[in-house]
C-alpha cells in the first residue's frame, strides 16, 4: 500500500489495519518460531507498513493540537 493511499483512509480505518498488521507480524513471528515462513522479508516488509501508519497516525494527531492551539 502506497503512502498516499494510506492518507486517503480514515483515522477509524487506519486504527484498524493498524491492528490487522501488528496481528499479521505476531503470525510472521510464529511462523518463523515454528520453521513454517520461507518469506523471512515479509517481516521487514509488515515492520515497513506498521511504521508507516504510525507516522501517518501521529501527523493527524500533531495537526489536531496545533489546530487546537490556534
């Protein structure tokens, strides 16, 4: 999922992909416990999107408060 894509969503559904990525990496971590993921990258790749939807997620919240301030 691009960046941009990712700022057209809603807060609401950005909180909840959020979520469905942090469970898939808990699932990658698992897997690779386990010996069952041969896509080790697919790690770095779930860490990549978590990272971005957490900048997006702090970008708002940042410009909520300063419109607050103002």
């Amino acid at each position: 999922m691009k960046t941009a894509e990712i700022r057209q969503l809603s807060t609401q559904e950005l909180k909840t992909k959020l979520s469905d990525t942090r469970q898939e990496l808990m699932n990658l971590r698992f897997q690779i416990v386990t010996g069952q993921l041969t896509d080790t990258s697919r790690i770095k790749q779930t860490k990549r999107v978590i990272a971005q939807f957490e900048t997006i997620l702090r970008e708002r919240e940042l410009a909520e408060l300063q419109r607050g301030e103002e």
